[in-house]
C-alpha cells in the first residue's frame, strides 16, 4: 500500500533544525517541462539562459533563482519563497518506478515560526488498498471538466484528505478554521482550506478533566505542538494520460504552510503576508508557458518593456529549447 499523506507529513520533524541547508534566502522553485530538477549548490553557471537574464534584469523581483541539473523529465511546478524564509531541504522526484511520497521542498522563518512543506504523492487504486475508494473520489474530482460540476462533492474530496490529517500520531485537537474551497488556476482544479491542530510529541494520558501530555523520561506535563495549516492540493496524472500511457499513476500535489497557532490564528497575524504570496505562487503544469506566465504575474508593463529593450540591445540571452 502507498503512503498516506499523513504518513508523509508525520516523517517531517518539527523544527527542522536538522535540515538547515542554506541553499538559498529566497527560492523561486521552477521546474518546467524540460527535463531537470533542482538541487542545492548548483553552480551559478548552470542556470538557463531565462533564468540568467531575469535574475540579472529585476534583481529582487523574481527572488533568487535556483537552477535545474538537467535529468529526466518531470511534472512541471513552482512556488516562490518569501524573502525571510529559506531552504531546509530540497528532494528530487523520484523516478517513475519508485511510488513513494516525497517532501520536495522543506523551507521556513525559523524566527516567526513559518513552515512549509511541498508533498508529491502517489495515490493507489489497486482494488485490495484500503484507501482506493477515497483516492478514486480524489482523482474523480480533479479530472472532472472544469466546465462541469464534479461528481464527487468538494467537501468530500477534501475529507478523503483531511481524515488522513486527523489519523496524525499525538493529535489531540483537529478543527476547520477556512471550509474547504475549490480554486481554479490556470486552468486547474485547487482545493483550499485552513486548519488547526494540536499535537502532543510525547505521550497522551486519557483522564477525567480531559487529555494530557506527558513526557515519556518522566511523566512530567509536555506543551501541545499547536500550528495552523493552509493548505492547497491538486491530483494529477503529470501528463501520462496526454502521452498515451495506460493506466497512469496519480499523484496529490500537497502545499503546506503552517505556523504558531496562537500568532495565526487571528488571520495568521504576522505570518499574513508570507502565507499568502506563497499559497499564490504555488503552480502546477505541464506548460511551459503557463509557468512562465505565472513567474511573470507581477511584472510592470514598463518592466516588461526594459526586458524587451535589453534583449534588443542583446543584454538578455535569447531563449532556445
């Protein structure tokens, strides 16, 4: 049986101090159609000629660009840290053969307690897997024409999700603070919804005045690990359907941010800005284009323009694919 993403989620340690890479201060994830991926320390001479040229030309709009190590070919996506957080880790996607759930990308603001983690996992629709019918109601909502209403309901493919959530080692407390809600970008089905949760990282005592966590040294009283989530998904087939292949794999693309539960919970408070310029960045497509249209959302007309005279002047590389 694959992964849940829960299971996935409770791999991931909670302060990550552990995995503090420092590839960069400020990520702009982009792995388009051409085959590639990203890894830490990659040279600044193997950047795309694209990459090179905005990076030169609007310093501090783009944000840093990390580059790509050509490899074989994967499902396109990006998001766009803000500048206070950073890397902790960064994971290829496994190759085809390998179905297991990955944490793509682990980054944060250790200083205001701001987390992310990007998941990509595979979703199984063997009939003898415990969890086929939930994935189908999944892959059933986010295939279903945007033209038409889905037959599986957004609440329900929300909870085929956040039951997995609610199955976390320690949790205590689990409460919607945003219903799920679905988004279209681009071209493609989002679900979108907060929640809070209260986990305990030692061990939970039943008792007549309600739950209590303990350490496990010594019984002594723990404090609750309490964070609020934002949370966007997609499913996807990443365009073996569109190359003819039979019976694809589907994959959750998960996005989550999360942060002190008491500083967020009043509409995430300090963390307001950064939760939302990366929920907003988070993009996935098999179209270069629609990559690239998303990377270049916040450009001026007349930054636009300066682009195009410096590639006039041949300041700005040309692109070639």
């Amino acid at each position: 049986a694959l992964q849940r993403p829960s299971a996935a989620m409770a791999q991931l340690p909670t302060g990550h101090q552990g995995h503090r890479r420092g590839v960069a201060a400020l990520l702009l994830l982009a792995l388009g159609v051409a085959p590639g991926f990203l890894l830490p320390e990659v040279p600044q001479g193997a950047l795309p000629r694209r990459s090179l040229g905005l990076a030169a030309a609007l310093p501090g709009l783009l944000g840093t660009l990390q580059a790509p190590q050509i490899a074989r070919a994967e499902q396109g996506w990006q998001l766009k840290l803000p500048r206070t957080w950073r890397t902790f880790e960064q994971n290829a996607q496994p190759p085809p053969e390998v179905k297991k759930a990955t944490a793509l990308v682990v980054a944060g603001n250790p200083e205001q307690g701001g987390e992310l983690v990007v998941l990509r996992v595979p979703l199984s629709l063997d009939p003898n897997d415990q969890n086929a019918k939930g994935n189908k109601d999944l892959v059933s909502y986010f295939t279903s024409g945007l033209d038409k209403q889905p037959s599986v309901t957004t609440a329900k493919a929300a909870e085929v999700v956040t039951s997995s959530q609610k199955t976390a080692p320690g949790l205590i407390k689990w409460n919607f603070l945003e219903q799920p809600a679905e988004k279209v970008i681009y071209g493609r089905r989002y679900l979108k919804y907060d929640y809070e949760a209260s986990i305990c990282p030692g061990v939970v005592t039943k008792g007549s005045k309600g739950d209590t966590c303990m350490a496990i040294e010594d019984t002594s009283e723990l404090p609750l690990y309490e964070r609020r989530h934002r949370i966007l998904l997609t499913v996807t087939d990443e365009g073996a359907t569109a190359r003819g292949e039979k019976d694809p794999t589907y994959y959750i693309w998960l996005l989550d941010i999360s942060g002190p539960a008491q500083e967020a919970r009043d509409n995430w408070g300090v963390l307001k800005e950064a939760v939302t310029e990366v929920a907003d960045s988070f993009v996935i497509s098999e179209d270069e284009k629609t990559l690239e249209k998303a990377r270049t959302a916040e450009i001026t007309p007349e930054q636009l323009k300066a682009l195009e005279q410096l590639k006039k002047e041949g300041a700005l590389p040309e692109e070639k694919f």
